[in-house]
C-alpha cells in the first residue's frame, strides 16, 4: 500500500524529533510505498538536509512551519465575508473555552463546541483551498478584530474577557502559525489524496495535513503520539498572561479532541501518553500502545557482558535541562558519600541550548560546593567525586560505554514521557534507580527501584542499597534486559505498524479505482507485492487481453496510475 507519513520538525531532516524511528520505520515497511511530507521548524534544519532514504520512499514534500511569506492572495467581497464568519467562529470556541477538557454537566468535551470547532477549521482550509492562501487574511486587522469580538462577547470566559491588545497580537500570531498547514497544496488527488492511509508522526499541526487528506479525499488518519502535545503545550509559556494561556490551550484541546475523533486509530507510545489521549477526548476503543522501537544491536555487548568499570560508581547520562533534576541528584550524592565514601558519580551528557548550558554550569558550581577537595581521605587533592563528561570522551567512546561506566544508572528526572534513556539502560542490562514520573513504572516493570521526584533522601537510599548488594544489581539488570529485548525493539514497534495499517485499510470503504494492466481493479494504490524481488513480480511478455483466458496461478501484473473517475472518492 501507499503512505503517506506525516511528520513536523523531523524525519527526513538529520536533526529533529522522531527522526529515528520513523526512518527505522520506514526501512523495516520496504514492501510498502512511502510519500514523506515534512514540515520543517528552522531554516538550519533545512540546510543541514535530509539523511538517505531507503527505495521504497517515492517523493518527499516540504513545508515551513517557522517562516511563511505573505501570499499575496487578495480576496474579494465573498471570501473576505466567509473568512470572516469562520474565523469569529472558531475565536469564539475559544473564548467559550471549548476543547478537549473542556466539560459540560455530564463530565464529557461539549460535542456542540467540537462541532463548531470543527466547522470553522474546515471551512478555513477550503477557503485556503479556492482561494489559493490563507496567510495574508490570518495575518489581517479583521483576523485581530474578529478575536476581540469574541473575547469581548457574552460568554466569553473571564479570562478571555481579560485579554488586552497584546495578548490579543500574541494569540492572532500564535493561530497564523499554528494553521499555516491550510495553506499547503498537498490535499489533491496527485498529493496526499492519492495515498492509502496518512501516518501522522504527531498531533498538533503535524496532524492538520492528514485532517485535510481525510476531510477532502477520504484519506483514513493513523495518530501516533509518543508525547502528547496538548501536555507539551500546557508546561510551555509560562510566563504569558492568563489570558493568552487560556486561549491558547483552548485551541490546543479542539484541535486534539478534533484528531482523535476523526482518526482511524490512534496509537500512543505508552500507558501515561494514553491515559492523557483519553482525558483529551480520545474514544478508548481507538487506542493501541505501540512502544517506541530502538535499536537494542549496538548495547548487545555490554547488554551482555553485565560488567561494569567501576562498582562503586553512579552514572546519569541524557541531555542536560533543569527538568532532569540534577540538583536532586547532586544532593542525594552526597547523601550517599556519608554511607559509602569510596562512591563516584559520573554526569554524562550534553547540555540542551542555552537553558541547558546555564543550568549544566549551575550543577558544575553546586557539585564544587557540595564536595570541596579534599587534603586526606580516599580521593587526592583537586579530584571531585563528581565527574562531566560527554560521549566520545577517551573513556566513553560511544553511548553503550557511558552505561558500562558505572554500576547503577540513576534518573533523576521531574518530567519526563517514555524515557529512552531507562530503555538504553535496560538493553545494557543495567540496575537502575529512577523517579516516579511519566512512563517510568511501565517502562521498568518491577525490574528496577522507583523512588518519588524531589525527594534526594529516597535517591541516595535506593542507590545505596544496590551499591552494597552486587547479586541484586545482577539479577535485576539481567530482569531489566529481558523486559527490553521483549517490549522495546525495532522489531515489535515494525510488526505492531504493519498490522495496524493492514486493519485500518482493510476496514476503509474504497475511495477510487485503480486497474492494473487488464483492467481488473487493484485493492491499493501500489501493492505491497510490488517490493518483493522475485520472478513473479516482473510484467508477463504478453499481456493476457481482458476478455481472454485466465492467467494461470500466481502470474503477476503491475500496478499503473490511473485517473481517478469523478465521484469515486
């Protein structure tokens, strides 16, 4: 079959989100056919390109989501009253506060609101769609003054009563980036109408095109959020008004709300992301958790081996930011030296942007003050028990030694969702500590310790309960890695896709006819029998003519592109 994956600030750029699974994705599916449509978020993610792609990846489409020029679109009377009346529309769903978590009396998203929601965002995108654009009218004075309107109306929640000319600036802004997807020509029938099944990488705006694609076309949507981005969205900003926050995160709640009801399947990356779908308004019956795949081949050695450096050493590896709490850590280290002195801890990482940097500066000033040098005792003069390193350092060449480095990997984290970091642990056949936050608990399972965040005492407790018992670090990294190698390899995350978009396919009404050579009609765009070498696959010499006898078992014939008949959508 054909698909068209969706995705925003990642695969096929070289850097980004969810860059590797969905090339590991897409290689593991070579029988399929890949469209990859691609939303870019900076203009060094452009230039820094794309990485290769495998055969079965037939074109790529781009988009930026970070810059849009003025279109140049000028409407007429008409268009201009039609964007009029659908953007008060949809300024006045949020100003009414609708969206997902929005409740009425009986505890559920308002379906009235949602149906609003949904009518103002179609009727935008198929004014986009005849009139060529949409950037210059969401850019426009009547857009601002059509969102004041609506704040200032009889209904609107205090908070959006509150907004003043800034914060009304800031989200008319916030709304022309968010729908710039509108914009785009990808919704025809040589676009995203000619795929089987759209692949949406994540919801947000990532999830616009495929809305579009089912919307105008018939298109079947698969969601696959391995972060929930109306989560993401409510922890951003905080410094803006309430005003802005309110509206914003109104938005933000219609438009999930609007993808998981129009999706086929909706499939999160773990229980936590899952249980936020189903508070959003995503309908259980649609959900299917599909761990993320990850490369388990490159940690086998150490996986193992089970050896380590040095047993009497802490190691923490990830992307430095504050949500990693490294200060707690810190502080639970140094509970930990009181009970045994002779414990190093090694902080590997790199810091994520200048946040990052400030904060891993911050951690290096708190580590010198919490273990000054010591004249005497187990560590010479200037060695600091507490070490920064990053991968490849001459004692960490690659990621798999970060983890052997040490003989408990501990996180320390406040927030996290599927913490890759625990799973790469887990394949190294690492004990570990971690906090209670996002997917942790499901992640490990039992085969490691759980203490609460913010609690540095609970930390050094459980790290020193494993530092002094060397057959229960055995045994529960031994555990740790048989869960992984079951739950958490390319292998099931490839073969969990495959049956998912065979049962969304095989559930979805014909949308057009395709016929092969003899006229006969094929159940997809491009059969998955088309990638598979062999004799059988190649064009029979002679044609059997329509009307002829029958091809005997097995003969094949190739798919061709044809037209697609008025009215067979």
């Amino acid at each position: 079959m054909r698909i068209g994956l969706i995705a925003e600030g990642g695969y096929p750029y070289v850097s980004g989100d969810a860059r590797l699974w969905c090339d590991r994705l897409v290689r593991g599916l070579d029988r399929h056919e890949f469209d990859i449509y691609a939303l870019s978020r900076s203009e060094r993610q452009e230039d820094e390109g794309w990485v290769p792609l495998p055969a079965q990846v037939s074109r790529v489409r781009t988009a930026p989501m970070w810059s849009a020029d003025d279109d140049g679109v000028v409407y007429g009377r008409r268009a201009r009253r039609r964007f009029a009346e659908h953007y008060a529309e949809l300024a006045a769903v949020l100003c009414a506060g609708g969206g997902a978590g929005a409740d009425d009396a009986s505890g559920e998203a308002s379906a009235t609101e949602a149906d609003r929601f949904g009518s103002a965002l179609y009727g935008l995108a198929e004014l986009a769609r005849d009139e060529g654009g949409l950037v210059g009218a969401l850019r426009s004075e009547a857009a601002v003054r059509a969102l004041e309107h609506a704040c200032r109306s009889r209904g609107a929640l205090r908070t959006a009563r509150e907004a003043r000319v800034p914060d009304l600036l800031s989200v008319a802004a916030h709304l022309e980036r968010a729908l710039r997807p509108l914009s785009l020509d990808w919704y025809e029938d040589d676009g995203l109408g000619a795929v089987d099944l759209c692949h949406a990488t994540s919801g947000g705006s990532a999830a616009l095109p495929g809305l579009l694609a089912h919307h105008f076309c018939g298109v079947p949507l698969l969601l696959t959020e391995y972060g929930v981005r109306l989560r993401t969205h409510y922890l951003a900003a905080p410094d803006s008004s309430s005003a802005v926050r309110s509206l914003l995160a109104a938005f933000h709640g219609a438009l999930a709300a609007e993808t998981y009801a129009r999706a086929a399947l909706v499939t999160p990356g773990n229980g936590h992301a899952r249980r936020w779908q189903e508070r959003c308004g995503a309908d259980r019956a649609k959900l299917r958790t599909v761990y993320p795949g990850m490369d388990a081949g490159r940690f086998a050695e150490v996986g193992e081996s089970a050896a380590c450096a040095d047993p009497d050493s802490l190691v923490w590896v990830g992307r430095v930011e504050p949500a990693k709490d490294l200060v707690s850590l810190l502080h639970a280290f140094a509970e930990v030296r009181k009970e045994e002195p002779k414990t190093r801890l090694r902080i590997v990482g790199t810091p994520a942007g200048p946040e990052g940097v400030a904060y891993l500066g911050h951690c290096r000033a708190l580590a010198a003050q919490l273990f000054p040098d010591e004249a005497e005792g187990p560590h010479r003069v200037g060695d600091n028990p507490v070490s920064f390193e990053e991968i490849g350092a001459p004692d960490i060449p690659n990621l798999a030694a970060a983890y052997a480095s040490g003989a408990v990997t501990v996180l320390s984290s406040v927030v996290e969702g599927f913490p890759i970091g625990l799973v790469e642990a887990m394949f190294c056949g690492r004990a570990t500590v971690s906090t209670d936050v996002g997917a942790v608990v499901e992640v490990i399972g039992g085969t490691g310790l759980v203490v609460p965040p913010r609690n540095p005492r609970a930390l050094a407790e459980a790290c020193v309960a494993l530092l002094r018992d060397p057959e229960r670090r055995e045994r529960l990294g031994a555990a740790a890695r048989a869960r992984a190698l079951e739950l958490f390899t390319v292998e099931q995350n490839v073969a969990a896709f495959h049956g998912i978009y065979l049962e969304i396919v095989s559930r979805t009404p014909v949308r057009r006819v395709v016929l092969d050579d003899t006229g006969e009609p094929l159940p997809f765009a491009v059969p998955a029998e088309a990638h598979v070498p062999g004799r059988w696959t190649e064009r029979p010499a002679h044609p059997t003519p329509r009307n002829g006898p029958p091809r005997p078992p097995g003969t094949p014939v190739r798919a061709t592109a044809t037209p697609t008949p008025e009215g067979a959508r």
